[in-house]
C-alpha cells in the first residue's frame, strides 16, 4: 500500500503538466507564508507573539480559531493577520443572499453570471477587509481589552496614531487581496482548491508546534513529571486513526437517489431516455456548521461579563446573574457544549435549507423529462428530496456535534494541549481531511488521464459535490 502511494507520486513527476503545476503550488504556498510572517512596520509583533507563547489558552476561543486559520499571522502583527477569512466570508454572504434575492439568484443560472458573482464578492472582499482591518488596528492600540489585563506593554510603537491606523488597514488589506490573488492563480495553473489549500497550509504550519508540545507531554523538561504514558500514546494514535477514517467515510458518503429521463424530441433531434443518480451529500454543510457556533459562542460569555462589572454596585442580583452565566458558558464547561452542539444542529439545517434547493431541482427533473422512480414529478418530487435530504442531514450534524467536541473533550477533561487537541477533530481536521480529498482527485484524474494508476487501484475518490 505504502509502496503504491510512494509509486504515485514519483509518477506524478513524470507528466510535465502535473510536474509543472505541484510545483508552481509550492512555491506559491511558500509566498503565503512568508505573508504570514512579515510583521506591520510601527508594530511590536515579538512582544504579542511572546504572550501567546507564554499563555495556556491561547489557542482556545475566537482568537485562538482565528489565528490558526491565518497560520500564526496574528500572533505576529504580519501583514496577513486578516488571512483569507475575510474573502470566505464574502463567499458565505453572496451564498446567502444569492438564496433569498431573486436577482442574486437569477443571476447564478445565467451565462456568464457566476463571473460578475465572483466580482461582487471581491467587491465585497474588499469592504470586509476595511472594516475588519480597522477594528483589529483599533485592538493593537488597546491590547489589554483584547488580550487580557496580563498583557503588559503596547504594541503601537508610531507616534502618529492616524498614520498608523490608516497604514496597517492598508496593509491588512492588501495581505488578504494579495492571498486571494495568490489562491486564486494555485485554481488556475496549480493543482487546484487554491484558497482553501491557502487555509490548509496555515493549519499544517501549527503542526511542529504540536509535535513539540506532544513530545512535552511524554518527554517534560528537566523537573517535571510526565503526566502521560505508552498506553496514553497508544489511545491517541488509535483516536487519531480513528477521526481520520471517520472523517473520510462521512466527507464521502452520499444518497444516490435513482432518476430516470424518458425518450424526448427537441426539434429534429430525439434524445434517448436514461438511468443516473441524484448524489446527496451526508454532509452537505461540510465545516460551516462548526465555525457559525463556535464563532458565536465566543461573544455571550464576554458580555455577560461585563454586564455584571457594570451592574455590579446598582443591581447586586442581576450581576450575580450575569456572573453565573458567563462562568457556566465559559470554554469547555458542560452548558458550553451543550449549547454549542445545539448550535451545530441547527446550523446544518439552515445551511441545508439556504442552500439546498428541492423545489428548483424537481422543476428541473420535470423540465428535461427526469423523475424519481415511484414518485410524482413536481411538488411529490420536491416533497421526497425534502424528506430525503433531512433525514441526511440530521446523520451529518450528529457527526459533526462529536468532532467538534473532541478537541475540547481532550483539552479540558484529559489535560491534552489544545494545539494538540486541534489535529484530533473541529474545524482544522475537517478542512485538512476534506482540502487533501480535493487535491488529491485533482492530481489522480491527470494520472488516469495519462495512463498511470491513480492513489486507489479499487475504487476512485469521489468528488465532493
């Protein structure tokens, strides 16, 4: 098996084009990372990145998400500390609204309509990055409100406060347009997927650090006692193994509801009937999910903390309230992943529901003479995609409710470093699993095209649709 894997990828250097475009993605990936090293000039980047050495939660909560997508840039004041979330967001949004304006969506079924789509979410990209630019700027300048009373020093190191606010939004936002630009040339001529593999890169790029904080867990410092044994090492390679073939199967697993199109004429020309399938995707939400709850998540207990700093002398009763609450939706406590999986659940079916269209494709089954074995064309159709595509879809959720919890399972109950933890399950497995499925159908169908044998001699990675 290994020497087969080996074999493919010797042969993937052997086809000029494929050779051509794996290396023209690394050295474009190379790029991206040196933007998610060079600090923003009038910026203290070494004392920030000091404090998230030192500090034990820093790869928890929306800060910690939110720099191991952009690779560590905002622990060090880079040029790319926006990475490339403001872009995905773009995306997300134009999705949304492109299900519920009629002219948004006129316009995705238009020739030529999915060009000026893509225009207004670079459009939109742009605002984005302003926008979020200042308001991270805003946070250099006080970073005790963000970071935490423990922070000591400052990090604007510019006298002019203005020059500095209006050059690092500048420079914010040219780092996230230029690995926009940059991913999009890696879909062009590179292998393929170029932002999300812009994001997976900045994933994998964490990777050294967790393997020094595992080899801490098993090997401490002079001092130290190690708080983990063989049988510990064991149980986490078998997890490892385990969330990885897990996350494969359900990434891959789909419905195949049968369809057949009847014999039609169009014109002079008679078009044959037929039998395909309609795939369904198990986890059709893919990671979205995960991101919308943790994401949100982060904001209730910060205000409920302030709240009860505010009503702490007036209102002695609400504050105390307050108080609970935010201690009860504190990171990895039982309420939080109570309500967390809640979230999950309920953001699967909204991202089913905006985007997942059955009345739209039974009118299309109907319009080309297609219909569902056993069942009615037109609203029987869409009534049985409906069913079908829930029942589907609560299977997904569950699955993604028990890899988002994992890693704060392992990292507040089982004492495991959360960078660690990480590389066990949420958002950075599902995209680093479901990115290199991608990638590697990509570089398999200009294998087969070419003769040789691809990753899998039985069976073919599918692609996700």
């Amino acid at each position: 098996m290994l020497k087969s894997i080996l074999n493919t990828f010797a042969n993937c250097f052997k086809i000029p084009e494929l050779k051509s475009r794996i290396i023209f993605t690394v050295l474009i990936l190379a790029v991206c990372r040196l933007v998610a090293l060079i600090p923003i000039p009038g910026l203290d980047g070494g004392a920030l990145a000091q404090f998230f050495e030192q500090s034990a939660n820093r790869n928890s909560g929306l800060l910690g998400m939110y720099s191991m997508f952009t690779g560590g840039a905002l622990e060090k004041c880079a040029i790319g500390s926006l990475g490339i979330m403001p872009y995905i967001s773009a995306t997300i949004i134009i999705q949304l609204l492109s299900a519920v304006i009629p002219q948004l969506s006129k316009l995705t079924r238009e020739e030529g309509g999915r060009t000026k789509i893509i225009q207004y979410g670079r459009y939109l990209t742009v605002i984005l990055c302003l926008g979020q630019g200042f308001v991270m700027a805003l946070g250099w300048e006080n970073p005790q409100k963000v970071f935490g009373e423990r922070f000591a020093g400052e990090l604007v190191l510019l006298d002019n406060i203005w020059w500095y606010r209006v050059q690092t939004v500048l420079m914010l936002t040219t780092g996230t347009l230029l690995l926009m630009w940059l991913g999009e040339q890696i879909s062009d001529r590179g292998i393929g997927n170029g932002v999300s593999l812009v994001i997976t890169i900045g994933i994998v790029s964490r990777l050294p650090q967790a393997m020094q904080a595992v080899w801490f867990m098993f090997f401490p410092p002079q001092g130290a006692q190690a708080s983990f044994n063989l049988f510990h090492g064991i149980a986490l390679v078998l997890l490892l193994v385990g969330v990885v073939a897990a996350i494969i199967a359900v990434t891959q697993a789909q419905r195949k509801i049968p369809v057949q199109y009847a014999q039609r004429a169009v014109g002079r020309k008679v078009y044959s009937g037929g039998t395909s399938f309609m795939p369904l995707r198990v986890n059709y939400a893919g990671v979205m999910p995960i991101i919308f709850a943790q994401a949100i998540l982060m904001f209730p207990g910060k205000i409920f903390s302030t709240l009860a700093a505010v009503t702490r002398d007036g209102m002695s009763g609400f504050s105390k309230l307050c108080d609970a609450l935010a201690a009860a939706l504190q990171y990895g406590t039982m309420p939080y992943i109570t309500v967390e999986a809640l979230m999950i659940l309920f953001f699967s079916y909204f991202w089913v529901a905006t985007q997942f269209n059955e009345i739209q494709i039974a009118d299309d089954l109907k319009k080309y003479g297609g219909y569902i074995p056993g069942v009615r064309p037109g609203q029987a159709t869409s009534d049985f995609l409906h069913r079908a595509m829930s029942r589907i879809t609560l299977a997904g959720a569950i699955f993604l409710v028990i890899i988002a919890v994992i890693p704060t399972l392992m990292f507040k109950w089982a004492g495991v470093p959360f960078e660690v933890g990480q590389f066990f399950g949420g958002t950075s497995m599902l995209i680093m699993v479901g990115v290199l499925l991608d990638t590697t159908r990509q570089m398999e169908s200009h294998l087969l095209m070419r003769h040789y044998d691809g990753f899998l001699k039985k069976g073919r990675i599918r692609g996700r649709f």
